[in-house]
C-alpha cells in the first residue's frame, strides 16, 4: 500500500513536470514555424495540459484496465468544467467571447453527447454490453481530426498582425535542440509517470477494494487535471479569461475525441461500472457551464455561479464515495 502511494506520487510528479515542458518545446516550434497565438493556444496548451490523460489512459487501455481508462476521461472532464471553472471563477469572475458561447460550449457538449451514447450503446445495438469499440474509437478520432480543422480554419479570420508578448518572444529565442529535447524529455516522463501512476492507481484500488473505475474518476481524473487548473487559475490572475475557458473547453474535447478515441483504437473499452449517473453528471455540468455564462449575466461567469459549480463537482464526489 506504502509502495502504492509512492508510485502514485511519483509517477504524477513526472506527469506534471512532463507535460510542462512538452509544452513549452511544443510551443516553442509553434512560435518558430510562424503559428498564431490563437492556434498555439487552442492546441498546444489545451491538449499539453491533457497530456497526462492521454498517457494514462492509454497505458491503462494497453493494460486492460478498460474502466480507469474511461474514469480517467470522463472524470477529469467533470473536474475540469466544475472544479477548474468554479474555482478559477472564485478567484475572478470569467468574461467569455460570444463565440465561445455560440461554438465552441456547443462542441463540449456535442462530446459529452457522444460519450453519453457510447455509454449506452449496448442498449441502442441490442447485446447489452456498453463498449468504445474500436470502430468507434476510429470515429471519435476523426472528429477530432475535424475539430482541428475547425480550429485552424477559425484562425485565419483572425488578425495575425497582433503584436507578440513578451512570453511569444521568449518561446521564439529558445533554441530549437533545447526545443526538442523538451519534446523527447516530456513525452519520456509523461509515458514512465503514466505507467508508475497507473500501477500505483490499480495497487490503491485493490488495497481498499473499491473499483477501478471510482479510482478513475475520482484520484486520477484529479490528479492528471492538476495542469488544466494551475493554467487557469494563473490565467485569471493575469486577467486572461478567454485562456482559462479556452484551455478548459480545448481539453474536455482533446479528452473525449483524442484520448478516449486513442484508446479504444488499441483496444475495445467496455464501460464496466461507469454509468448514466457520470454520464449525465458531465453534461448537466456542462449545460450548467453555458446557462451560466449566456443567460444568468450575459457571457459571465460570475464568483456566485462558480461556487455552484464547486459545490456541484464536491456533492458528485461524495455521491460516488456513499456507493463504496
């Protein structure tokens, strides 16, 4: 049990720490090969911050453990709507753009949907047995090949004569060998840390008898969403909203197409103990999200609404530990 939870600490420190400086090499050959901000940031610090869950995910898919793997996903999307949003929000409230609201809120839960359906396929099919199969997973990937389509598409209506900032101009002077060597030495540590994390995850879950699935979406989905809230936190402290949303909304959709898809690609995910209580949990949070920020105070989210949201993520976490 010791050695578990030493596994689990050490392997997130390796996540974390990897996923930073992914994306900072990451970053850096963006800026060097003449790629927005916008695109910079709707890809590389969305998905850099969802690094951990693909890692662990697809770890844990490779090693059969089907449900951590679809905890990891669904859970961490929960946390990042709830507790990212609702946090992030009690530090200061979050003026969002309009097309957030229009476009990008829609295709959260346009995701959320789908995993809904996945969630209960065996039921629309007939055999009863809810799965990501791989033909699925295939699906799930190029919607995201599509989303990214979008994404690119999007930021050519913007103005790319923006002046650069000073962080732009710091990631263009790193050299591009250090640039790489971020590369190989993030996706190095998230892969070894991944696997520690995974292992230490499962020991856990068996020293205390509770599911693989609990685990999933609850510790690890925690854990590995660790990046997605200091992003956005620091965010609003430096007056950034439309990056706090932005790195929120890009994950949940990175961790339902990408992830998710990935993982069912290498190997067939049947839902085990993951039902329509999380299922619906992440779209209620995620309808929440945008009801709050059109209709309540026009395109605000304000502290009292982020404290609901708080309040909806801690009241889900005890529902799951009062099934134990």
């Amino acid at each position: 049990m010791i050695l578990d939870i030493v596994w689990l600490i050490v392997g997130l420190v390796l996540i974390l720490v990897g996923a930073n400086i992914l994306t900072d090499g990451a970053s850096a050959i963006a800026r060097r090969m003449g790629i927005s901000d916008l695109v910079v940031g709707l890809t590389v610090v969305a998905f850099g911050t969802s690094a951990p869950e693909l890692a662990i995910s697809v770890l844990a898919a490779a090693d059969g453990m089907a449900p951590l793997a679809i905890g990891n996903v669904v859970g961490s999307n929960i946390f990042n709507v709830c507790a990212i949003i609702g946090i992030t929000a009690l530090v200061r409230p979050i003026v969002m753009e309009r097309t957030v609201l229009t476009m990008e809120i829609p295709m959260m839960m346009l995701s959320s949907v789908l995993l809904l359906v996945l969630g209960n396929s065996g039921v629309l099919d007939g055999t009863g047995v809810n799965v990501v199969s791989r033909v699925s997973g295939i699906f799930l990937l190029v919607f995201f090949l599509l989303f990214m389509r979008y994404t690119f598409a999007s930021a050519r209506h913007h103005d790319a004569d923006v002046p650069e900032t000073k962080e732009a101009q710091k990631e263009k002077e790193m050299p591009v060998w250090r640039a790489v060597v971020y590369v190989l030495a993030g996706l190095a540590a998230l892969v070894w840390g991944g696997d520690k994390f995974v292992d230490g995850a499962s020991g856990i879950a068996s020293a205390l008898g509770v599911s693989e699935a609990v685990i999933g979406l609850t510790i690890v989905a925690a854990g590995t969403s660790l990046p997605e809230l200091a992003t956005s936190v620091v965010a609003a402290l430096k007056g950034k909203p439309a990056l706090a949303v932005g790195n929120v909304i890009g994950s949940n959709i990175f961790n339902v197409l990408m992830v998710l898809g990935l993982s069912a690609t290498i190997t067939p995910l049947p839902f085990g103990s993951i039902g329509n209580l999380d299922l619906l949990t992440l779209i209620g949070a995620s309808a929440l999200f945008y009801i709050f920020g059109w209709f309540i105070r026009e395109r605000t989210i304000t502290r009292a609404e982020g404290a609901v949201l708080l309040a909806t993520y801690i009241g889900y976490v005890a529902v799951l530990l009062s099934r134990l």
